[in-house]
C-alpha cells in the first residue's frame, strides 16, 4: 500500500493533468449571468462524482466499457454549444427571451447543464481514472477520491477568482457567451476524434 502522502500526490498530478480543459468550462458557466455560483458548483461536484462513479464501475468489470461509446458523451457539449450559437445568431432583440427562458429552467435544470458537459468532457478522465483504480484496493480507491472532491472545490474556486478578478474579470464577463459556444462544440468535437467514436457513428 502507498504511503498517504504519496497517493495524495498522484491523486492531485492525475486531476489536474485531466481537468486543465474543464478549468475553461468553469469559467464561461461562471460567467453566464444565468448562472448561479451554487448551480455551476454543484453541477460540477455532480459531473466529476459521476465521472468517479463510472470509472469504479469500469475498474470492477476489467475495463470492458470501450471508449468509442464513452465518447458518445460528446455530443452533449455540441449540442449545447450550437443551441447557445443560435441564440447568439438570432441577434440581441431575442436576447432577453432566451435569458428569461434559460432562467425558466430553475437550478437544477442548470446544474444538470454543467453535470452533463463536465461529464462529456471526462472520457479521458474516465479512461485514466478506470486504470487508476483498477490497480488499487478500495481504501486507496476512496482515499483518491477524497482528493479528487478537494480537487475539484480548488478548480471551482480558482475558475470564480478568474472570473470575478478586477482586471480580467469585466473582460471575461463580457466576451465569455461569445466565445464559449465556440469552445463547447470543439470539446464535444474533440471528444469524439479522441475516443473513436467518430468511426463509431459511420456505422
């Protein structure tokens, strides 16, 4: 068995090394006025549970689970980048409409939103933390999870630090719901190139 300090360690290189990209993610739902901090952190703390959850999973049955259909979750960032491209499409008189509609669907609706694109952004996570686990037994299984949950209120707290800066913070705010549809269908996109699945939907 690792010492503690140790797999604390690893734990910590392993999350970072697989979240850099979910960091820019944080921040453009941060900036969403239509977003609460509660509902993006809870969304968060939901997505990568769920992300730890299926990667248990996969660890107990061998790593059975192929990749091309783990990354059937990319779809899930396209389709919310190009829903959020075609309100920014239909110009600024619509803009208070859709604010009001998105608003409309309550907290957890938009919770769900962030759970879902931090868990369609985690097929790498998956696949990295399904071979992690696979080699561990489950108090070390529980101990990296515990960092992972640390990890993640610190990734959640540096994602509002950037946002909520006094310098960056007006320009972020303002330029994000332009800029993030464009980064959440080129995850979506990237996902599916990287797992195969684009060979998958030929098919």
């Amino acid at each position: 068995m690792e010492s503690a300090l140790s797999l604390s360690g690893l734990a910590i290189v392993v999350f970072a090394s697989t979240n850099i990209d979910d960091a820019f993610v944080l921040v453009g739902f941060l900036a969403d006025k239509n977003f609460r901090v509660r509902d993006v952190v809870i969304g968060q703390y939901a997505g990568i549970s769920a992300i730890c959850a299926v990667s248990a999973i996969a660890a107990l049955i061998s790593l059975m689970i192929p990749p091309a259909y783990i990354g059937l979750l990319g779809l899930i960032p396209i389709a919310i980048g190009a829903k959020k491209l075609s309100e920014l499409w239909r110009g600024k008189e619509n803009k208070e409409e859709n604010s009001q509609r998105f608003s409309s669907t309550g907290a957890l609706g938009k919770s769900l939103a962030v759970a879902a694109v931090t868990m369609a952004n985690g097929g790498d996570n998956i696949a990295v933390y399904t071979a992690l686990f696979a080699t561990r037994n489950g108090h070390e299984v529980s101990a990296l999870v515990i960092v992972f949950a640390f990890m993640t209120g610190l990734w959640c707290l540096a994602a509002h630090w950037l946002v909520s800066h006094r310098a960056l913070g007006a320009p972020i705010r303002y330029h994000a719901h332009r800029v993030v549809p464009f980064v959440l269908i080129g995850l979506g996109i990237l996902i599916l190139m990287k797992t195969g699945t684009v060979r998958l939907l030929k098919y």
